[in-house]
C-alpha cells in the first residue's frame, strides 16, 4: 500500500512538471506568434493642442481662484462660439483648419532611424493636403554614413515633390549627413547655440602594417578589380590607394555641395563647403539656416492657428534588444555618475 501511495505521488509530480513544459512551451509559442505578427510595428498618433490644453488647465486649476476659473471657461465658450459664426459667415464653417504633423529624427551614425522616418511619412502623405498642411521635423543628428544619410534626405524630399510645406527645427545640432538632411527643409530653424554646418567628407582608420611586421605577422589580401581596397587597416598603403581614395572623397563632397546648391540656391556653398560648424544665430548670417528660434517656440505658436500631430512609428522590439538597451543605460547611467564625481573631487582638491 504504502509503495502505491509512493507510485501515485511520483506521477503527480512528473505529470506537474511535463504539464508545467507544455504550458511554458505554448506559452513561448504564442509570444513568437504574436511577435511575428506584431514585427511591422505601429504608429502612434498624439493631438499636441490637446496636451497643451491639459497642462495649461493643470496650471491654472492650481494658482488661478474658482470665480476666475468660471469666468476664464465661459469667455473661452463665448470665444469659440464667435469664432464659428465668423467662420460660417465667411462661408468657411466646413473648412478643416491647417494641420501640422510633427516627426522626431535622433541621427546616429548609421542614420538608425531611417525606416520610422520612412514609415512616418508614407503615413502622413497618405493623409496631408497639398499646399495647406505642414510637415514639422524635429531634426538632432551629428551626421553619420553617406548613403545612409542619403536614404534620409530623400525620404524628406518625397514630403516636398507633394507640395507640402516642410519645416525642420534644430535645436541642438544638424551637421554633415545631418545638415544634408536639414537643407531640403522649405524652412530651416536652428536654435542659437545649436551646431549647423559641417559640409565636408571625412575617412580615417588605423593602420596596424608596422606592428604586424614587428611581431612577424604576415597579413594576406586577395582582390579582384585594381581599385578594390585602397587603404587597409593591416596591410601596406600606398601612395596610389590614397591618392585614389582622396579623388572618391572628392567625388562624394562635389554630390554634398550639388545636393545642397538644388536645396538652398541662395546660399554660398563654395565659401561654406569647410566643414566648419557655426552656432545657430551666425549660421543665420551665412544662410544656412532661414530663422533663429527653438522648435518649442514653433510648436506652440502653430497651435494658435492649426491642430498639431505629433507621429511616430515604433518598431516592435525582441526581448533580447529591450534587456541590451536597458544594460546600455544602465552602464551609460554609471559612467555619468562617475565621470560627475571625479570632476567634483577635482574641483574640492584644486
């Protein structure tokens, strides 16, 4: 008897563990499933007026009395209600107001972005009317891949061959590929410490020839086409592979100095072409940019006249990505705090 209860609990307890495996099983089934199904992303869509209106509400519900709250509501009703009659006295009472979409574009080098700005626009296009609504990018990018930043630019002048107005704000920096995308803008606004400029080209890497050769390490190439590998990081350059790499740089910064004459006609790109970088208030000067303000500045004024989307498309990211981004700014996290206590002990000991 007692061996049978000994059976009877062992089966329990295998059957409890192969029904646990089956359940996390499925269970990791129907995630991949649904992480297949889910891998194109999704759009996301905000009414900026509407959270201006919250925070504005949140202000004053605090520091404003109740009797003036009354009276602010009702001259607001009073307000919108002489508003639509103007508006339909002037025949204009089914006219949508202006809208004005806002896309957001953080630059890497590798120009990372590029597919949720594509998405972002295909989106917004298969909406926006021509002539009448605004396309508002809020641009930070120190440049990066020519053809990666390239691909960029031409996703923002498919917003202009639709004749819509573009406008691209910089608040912090637009340089190199960054500025190549920031010239296509109709309107271009920096604000006036941010960094705009840095028209040139530039290729640099190690070379590691003369350490190999002094620890007899031999470095093998093969190639087929005569300018195949001009400069390499392990083996012997030559005058000829530099001289050949320095004419394709050349090549690449006549296309920069074209792309952005067709862009910006005014501007004197053969004086500017450098790859100097000046601050916002003197890019103005040179013509770089059309006007000095931040895009919060911008933002705000447009909801006095039109309703403001902010878009964004997000692609759907794996675990493995999630837990490596959040590892990323925990180290990042880290290192701040550490680079700010040593420039605090430095300051106590000097």
């Amino acid at each position: 008897m007692e061996f049978l209860t000994e059976y009877g609990l062992f089966l329990a307890k295998t059957a409890t563990v192969v029904l646990a495996i089956i359940i996390i099983m499925a269970a990791a089934v129907a995630n991949a499933s649904k992480q297949k199904k889910d891998s194109k992303g999704s759009l996301t869509v905000t009414h900026l007026n509407k959270e201006f209106e919250d925070l504005r509400d949140t202000i004053k519900h605090v520091v404003e009395d109740e009797d003036t709250l009354k009276e602010d509501a009702k001259a607001e009703k009073k307000k919108r209600k002489a508003e639509k009659k103007a508006r339909k006295k002037a025949g204009q009472d089914n006219e949508l107001k202006k809208r004005v979409y806002v896309i957001d574009f953080n630059g890497d080098p590798k120009a990372s972005q590029v597919d949720e700005l594509r998405q972002s626009i295909t989106a917004i296009l298969s909406e926006a009317r021509a002539e009448k609504d605004e396309v508002l990018v809020r641009l930070e990018s120190p440049g990066g891949m020519v053809h990666a930043y390239g691909l960029a630019a031409s996703q923002l002048t498919r917003i202009r061959e639709h004749n819509i107005p573009l406008t691209i704000c910089v608040d912090k920096v637009a340089a190199s590929g960054g500025y190549m995308m920031a010239c296509v803008a109709n309107n271009l606004v920096a604000a006036p410490f941010s960094y705009i400029g840095s028209i040139g080209v530039v290729v640099q890497m190690p070379n590691f020839n003369r350490l190999l050769k002094e620890k007899h390490v031999d470095f093998e190439q093969i190639t087929a086409g005569e300018y195949k590998r001009t400069l390499t990081m392990f083996g012997e350059n030559t005058e000829r592979g530099r001289k050949k790499l320095s004419e394709d740089i050349q090549e690449i910064h006549d296309h920069f100095k074209d792309f952005i004459r067709l862009s910006r006609p005014r501007m004197d790109i053969d004086k500017l072409a450098t790859g100097e970088v000046w601050l916002g208030s003197k890019a103005l000067e040179l013509g770089l940019v059309d006007a000095v303000g931040t895009s919060d500045e911008y933002i705000v004024t447009a909801c006095k006249d039109a309703e403001v989307y902010q878009v964004s498309y997000e692609k759907k990211k794996k675990i493995a990505d999630k837990l490596g981004k959040v590892m990323e700014s925990a180290m990042d996290n880290t290192l701040s705090r550490w680079l700010h206590r040593s420039a605090n002990r430095d300051e106590w000991i000097g």
